[in-house]
C-alpha cells in the first residue's frame, strides 16, 4: 500500500482545506438533506475521490457523529473494506462506454441494504456522448434511495449534467496545509525529515496532494534512509525539470 492510499482520509475531519464544501456536506447529512446527484469538480489529488468515499460513507453510517461516518459500525467497515454493494464504485477513465452505464442502470432497481445505494463514477468527464444520455437519463429517473457522486478532474461536464447536480468544485491546497499532513505522515512512519524538508516537498507538490505523498515516499529513501535537505531539493529540481 502506497502513502497516498494509507492516508486517505475516512471522515469529513480528515479533508484538508476545502472548509465550505465539507461544511455544506457535513451539514446535509446531520440534517438529512443529502440530494440524489453531486458533482465534484477540482485539481487532480484535491480530495473529490476521497470526499466522494466519505460521503457515501457518512449517508450509511448508523452513528454519525458531527455529521462523520463512525468508521466503525457494520455499514462503515463494509464500506471500508468495499464488502457491499450499497456503496458501487465506477472508474470511468477505463470504462468509458455506454455499456459500462447500462450495466449499472440494470442495478439501481434493487434496494440498498442501508440507507443509500451510492455510485460514485469517477473520472466522468470521460465518458463518451451516447454514455453521457444514458447516465443523464438515469439520474432523472432514480428512486430516491439512490445517491449519484460525479467526480471530475477536467471541468468539460455537460451543461445539463451540470444543471442536474449539486456542484462543488474543490481547491488545490496550499503548501502549509500540505507540509501540514506531510508532518504529521513523517511522525507516524518515523521517517526523521526535518521541517524544512517537508515544506520543499510542500511546494513542488503545486496543490497536489496525492503527488506530495508520492514524493515523500521517494525521498526518504534518498542517501540510504538518511536524505540530507540539499539532496531532497536537489532530487525534486532534477524531478521537475523533467516533466
Ligand atoms: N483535501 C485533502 N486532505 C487530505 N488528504 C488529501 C486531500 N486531497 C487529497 N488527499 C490525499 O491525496 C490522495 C488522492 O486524493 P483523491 O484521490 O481524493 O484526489 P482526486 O481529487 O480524486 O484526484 P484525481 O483528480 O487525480 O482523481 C488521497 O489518498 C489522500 O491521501
Ligand atoms: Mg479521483
Ligand atoms: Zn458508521
């Protein structure tokens, strides 16, 4: 397991930043207010992934607390260990088509087991025209045990998508939030990076998260375990000026 999927966060207190949107979430689902569709727009590793799991985490969860799934009840570890069909996760970056779409359709006839029967399909700025009429019809006509979570890298979403969502569109974070998570990952693995080392990563990282994790990870193995702060920012100079 890498870093970036150790540390993925499972409750609304984990997400960094994004303060207004997990506001407005954490807030609907302590109210029972969640809508039938969402679209999360945002930079790549700025959380839609994760926000979408906590989500669909904390509309099952039997104790929510401050509007958090609890992690720990039974729907929360099925979730977690994806032991359920209540929570059905789609990547639509590899399945693209309108099959992919006719598939789940034929699945949102059955109830859940919990509250919600939840489809998050990721990366949906990728499906293809007659797949996006087929998921628009489909978010029409759901039975309202069913919640839709859309999430996106590439804002090129039909406008009447759009239109038929709740939309969010998340920030990319700032390096102090960043360098924050990162200190607190090099205390739990004992990785010994100094503080100024972590803010280096902060910043090359340009907002990403998940890539500051991933760099974090090739760091610490910089001079046998033991990088100095010249060799890490001498290593990610030479790793930006790759890309
Ligand atoms: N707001 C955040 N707070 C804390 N950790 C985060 C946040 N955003 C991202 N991460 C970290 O980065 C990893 C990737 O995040 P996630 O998959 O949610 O990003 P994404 O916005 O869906 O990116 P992509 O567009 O590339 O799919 C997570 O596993 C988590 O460790
Ligand atoms: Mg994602
Ligand atoms: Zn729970």
């Amino acid at each position: 397991m890498n870093l970036s999927q150790k540390y993925r966060p499972t409750s609304f207190d984990g997400i960094l930043g994004q303060e207004d949107i997990i506001h407005i979430l954490r807030n609907q689902v302590v109210k029972k207010r969640i809508g039938s569709s969402y679209l999360f727009l945002g930079p790549s590793g700025s959380g839609k992934t994760t926000l979408a799991r906590v989500l669909a985490m904390a509309v099952n969860c039997g104790k929510p607390a401050k509007g958090n799934p609890c992690g720990k009840c039974d729907s929360c570890r099925a979730i977690l260990k994806g032991q359920t069909y209540d929570v059905i996760e789609l990547d639509i970056g590899s399945y693209r088509g309108i099959d992919s779409i006719k598939r789940i359709e034929m699945t949102t006839k059955f109830m859940p087991f919990g509250e919600k029967k939840v489809y998050i399909l990721d990366e949906v700025h990728a499906l293809t025209s007659p797949a996006w009429d087929a998921t628009l019809k489909m978010l029409e006509d759901c039975g309202d045990y069913i919640l839709f979570i859309l999430c996106a890298s590439d804002d090129d979403i039909p406008a009447v998508a759009r239109s038929r969502c709740q939309e969010f569109t998340l920030q990319c974070l700032e390096p102090k939030m960043i360098a924050q998570k990162l200190s607190i990952i090099n205390q739990k693995e004992r990785f010994g990076l100094d503080q100024n080392s972590l803010r280096f990563i902060a910043e090359f990282a340009q907002g990403n998260m998940r890539s500051a994790e991933m760099m974090l990870a090739q760091v610490i193995n910089l001079n046998h375990g033991q990088p100095k702060p010249k060799q890490i920012r001498k290593f990610l100079q030479t790793r930006m000026a790759e890309i």
